[in-house]
C-alpha cells in the first residue's frame, strides 16, 4: 500500500473457510486518544487550596478531546490510559509544600499528597482506567507553604498530558 487505509477500508479473510470481511478500524492499533496542553502564563495557588491548573495550550489532540477552557480531558474511548502532570513553581525557595494530582470525575487518582520539598517542580504520572464515555481528568494542585505562590508556565516541567494504552 502506498499510504495507511482509511477506517472503513475492509479486509477479506477466512474463517474456518467462512469468508469475512472487517474494517480497517478494528484491526489497527493506535494509542489515540492522545494529547498534550501546557500553560501560556503563569498561574497563582492560593495557600492550604485545590486548585485546578489551567493548562489552556495544545500542544497535540489527536481527537479534540481536551478542553482549554475546562481543563479537562475527556477521552471517550474506554480504557487504559497513561497520564502524566507537572508544576513548576517560580523559584525553589517557592516550594515549600505542595502536591500535583491527576484527577478522574473530582477524586484524586494519580499523584502526591502535599509533602516537603526543597525544589521547585514535582511531576507525576501513573495509570487510569476509563470506564464511562463522561469519564474526565482534570489536574489540581495544592500547596501549603504560608502564602499564595506562583506556578510558572515553563514547558516541559508545567504539562498534562495522556495517551490510551493497547494490549492492556
């Protein structure tokens, strides 16, 4: 073939000598949905609050399934994904306490609890499983150093992003 066939390209086999034909779609593998957002400013965290990261740039949507002005990612497609999230405060001196959580539909799912650092950016990433078409991911952070601090939008540190995983 000259290029990928479209998804309802069909193939013809046999099947105990019973000829079947299948979509394209069906047989292909791809870890789509995929995406990736970042920050295109900086973004203040109250003190001892959830706040949600207002990661407002794609950077990538292989299906259009983020939303820059919920900041959530609702995949659609069922399964396993792989999801990773960072935040980067200002200075170093900034980060005193603080946590980064992924989120599935508003319950913490993927990320720390709030604990002492002594540097400025904490990334996490880890695993979710879909199991409903209005499933959502959302990131939030949460910090405790004493006063309001400043999440800088330095890429690659301050991300989101997720890809279905196959075989799994």
């Amino acid at each position: 073939l000259g290029a990928e066939p479209a998804d309802t390209d069909e193939f013809v086999l046999s099947d105990a000598g019973v000829l079947k034909r299948v979509d394209y779609s069906y047989i292909k593998a791809a870890n789509t949905p995929a995406f990736k957002a970042e920050m295109s400013a900086g973004q203040t965290i109250t003190n001892t609050s959830y706040t949600i990261l207002e990661f407002d740039t794609e950077v990538y949507d292989t299906d259009s399934r983020f939303d820059t002005g919920t900041y959530r990612f609702t995949p659609v497609t069922l399964g396993k994904y792989y999801v990773t999230a960072g935040a980067a405060f200002d200075s170093a001196t900034d980060a005193d306490k603080f946590g980064v959580m992924i989120r599935l539909n508003g319950a913490s799912k993927v990320g720390s609890t709030v604990i002492q650092r002594n540097y400025n950016t904490a990334i996490t990433a880890g695993t979710i499983t879909v199991t409903d078409v209005a499933d959502y991911l959302d990131v939030h952070c949460y910090q405790d150093s004493g006063g309001d601090l400043n999440i800088n939008n330095y890429a690659p540190f301050v991300h989101f992003e997720a890809y279905r995983l196959i075989g799994v």
